[in-house]
C-alpha cells in the first residue's frame, strides 16, 4: 500500500510538470512539426523504475522492478520519437503458488513524445506508443500462470532536463493491456493493465 501511495505521488507530481506540453498554442504547433535536420538529437536512454498490474490482476501480483534501455530521436521541435526494450519481474501473490515465484514481462514498444523545451533545459512531455510484451511465468508459477504475447498501448506522461549532452527525466505510463491470457486460469479470469513509474538518464549526439 505505501508503494502505490508513492507511485500516485509520483503521477501527480509529473502530470503538474507535463502541464505546459498541453499548454501549446495550436496555431504554433503546425509551424513548429517540421523537420530540423541541423539540430535532430539522437541518443540512448537507460531507465529503471517499478511498477505493478491494475485491476483484478492486482489482486494476485505485487509490485515488481525494471530496467530498459531506449533509442531516442527528436527530429522536430515539440514532437519526438522511442523505440526500445523493457524487462520487468512482477512477484506474484497468490495463495496456490509458492513464495518468490513471479511473472517476467519482455516488452518491445514505440512512443511518440509531444512536448516544448522550456528555459532551453526542461521538456515536459505526454506520449502514445505501441508495443508487444512476452509474459513468461517462473518454474513454480506455471501450473497456474501461463505464456502469453500480450499488445500495450502506452500513455506516457513526464518531463526531462537536457544539460549539454545529458538527459535525465522521470515519467509515469499506464499501459493499456489487450489479449493478456496469462492469467485466465485464476478464478473469474481476471483482467487488468499495467502502471509503471521510473527514471531515466543517458546521452545526445
């Protein structure tokens, strides 16, 4: 319970910080979506963060760590573009399954990020993506969970302060889950999606 009383801190805190990414007039927005080749950056972000399953999945599942690693590029001003990889652990909480079993999750997605640079340094930024995840219960956690190939939406909200070369930022996701399966033995087959909050930092060129 205090880690999601943190994790919904987290969200408000970096929902007031993207407020100015809505904040665009829309008249500036069409003279400002066109390609820059002199400045496009491109770069490798690495994140780590936690996160959990919502909904009746919740139930079952605790909140588990991640780590990925993210190519970037900004080819316009306010409109920037992800592609990368996220590996996650979600412990499992469930009485016919032994202690310490868990569910990996493998994911590959593609974000698009809309947002302005602030004071030349700050972007706050909102998201929508695209992306594939392999559920892959442990040893112990098969008899009841199984694998499955599940499609996401992500919706991105977060900001990031660019210092020379250097990116760091946060953000919160809430990842829409379609086809998940991995779970259709528990009673009443349960559903749910997927929040996540995490930092992260790495380099422009």
């Amino acid at each position: 319970m205090k880690i999601r009383f943190v994790m919904g801190g987290l969200v408000a805190a970096i929902l007031l910080c993207a407020g100015p990414a809505l904040a665009v007039e829309a008249q500036q927005v069409s003279k400002q979506l066109k390609p820059n080749p002199e400045n496009v950056q491109a770069g490798l972000d690495v994140q780590v963060g936690f996160g959990n399953l919502t909904g009746d999945l919740a139930k079952d599942t605790g909140t588990g760590p991640l780590l990925g690693i993210t190519g970037v590029v900004q080819p316009f001003k306010y409109l920037g573009f992800e592609a990368g990889y996220e590996g996650q652990r979600i412990p499992i909480d469930y009485a016919l399954v032994p202690n310490g079993e868990g569910l990996w999750r493998h994911n590959a997605g593609l974000l698009a990020k809309a947002g302005p640079l602030v004071l030349n340094h700050l972007r706050p930024f909102v998201g929508v993506g695209a992306g594939l995840s392999l559920i892959n219960p442990s040893a112990g956690a098969g008899t009841i969970f199984d694998n499955d190939l599940v499609e996401e939406v992500p919706l991105a909200a977060g900001v990031e302060y660019h210092y020379g070369k250097i990116s760091a930022g946060a953000r919160a996701t809430y990842r829409l889950m379609f086809g998940e399966s991995f779970a259709d033995a528990l009673p009443n087959e349960p559903g749910g999606n997927l929040f996540t909050a995490s930092a992260t930092l790495g380099g422009r060129f």
